[in-house]
C-alpha cells in the first residue's frame, strides 16, 4: 500500500496466518456502584500503535498477546515487566480480508465475517 491508508468505509477482519485463536491485552475489574450499592464488572482491551498489516486500515490496533505470553499477563508466573507486552503483534503472522458492511449492524445475527470481494 506505500504507506497509503485504504479509503472508503469498507470494514476489515483480522485474524491470524494459520488461523488459530489469539488473546489481546485487557483489564478488569469489579467495584461497588456508590449510587446504587450493585457491583460491577468492568473490564477494557489495551489499544497500543498498530503493526503494518493494521495501519493499512486504523491508527491503533488491540495489543494481541503471543500464546508463551498468557500466563505472564494473567499474573500466574512473575517475569519480568508487563509494559514490555505491549506492542505490536508481527503483522507477518497475520492477515486481513474486506468484510460486508452488515457488520456494523447490532441487529445482525449471522456470520459477517466471511470474506468479500472488492
């Protein structure tokens, strides 16, 4: 793309090379609602710079965690600094195709993320 980003509306999927699921970064956590007494389950997915492949389309992208580094995140084992995670995922392990633009749509309950042709 020479650095260009893609016009237009068109939405994208993003998923891995090989298709095998991956895990982003978030947080969570429970409060008391101070208003109401009810607890509260919060949670938010850590946005960082996006990788080569992500910028063609958005100026951020979801840090996605490389599988050897679950537990580290998840506080199982104590290694190291967790800032360190947090930055792009090799765009060469992953791949992006155009989506129809039904996604946009809440009301929409099939499978949307079927390629499409441009």
């Amino acid at each position: 793309m020479n650095g260009e980003r893609l016009a237009g509306t068109i939405p994208f999927a993003f998923g891995m090379k090989d298709d095998r699921p991956f895990a982003f970064a978030g947080l969570w956590e429970g409060w008391k609602d101070p208003a109401t007494g009810d607890w509260l389950r919060t949670f938010t997915i850590i946005t960082g710079d996006p990788n080569e492949l992500v910028a063609q389309v958005h100026t951020r992208m979801p840090v996605i965690l490389a599988e050897e580094h679950h537990a580290k995140w998840l506080g199982e084992i104590e290694d190291g600094d967790l800032k360190e995670l947090l930055k792009p995922y090799p765009a060469d392990q992953m791949k992006m195709w155009a989506v129809s633009q039904r996604v946009n749509s809440p009301k929409r309950r099939s499978t949307l993320v079927e390629p499409i042709r441009l």
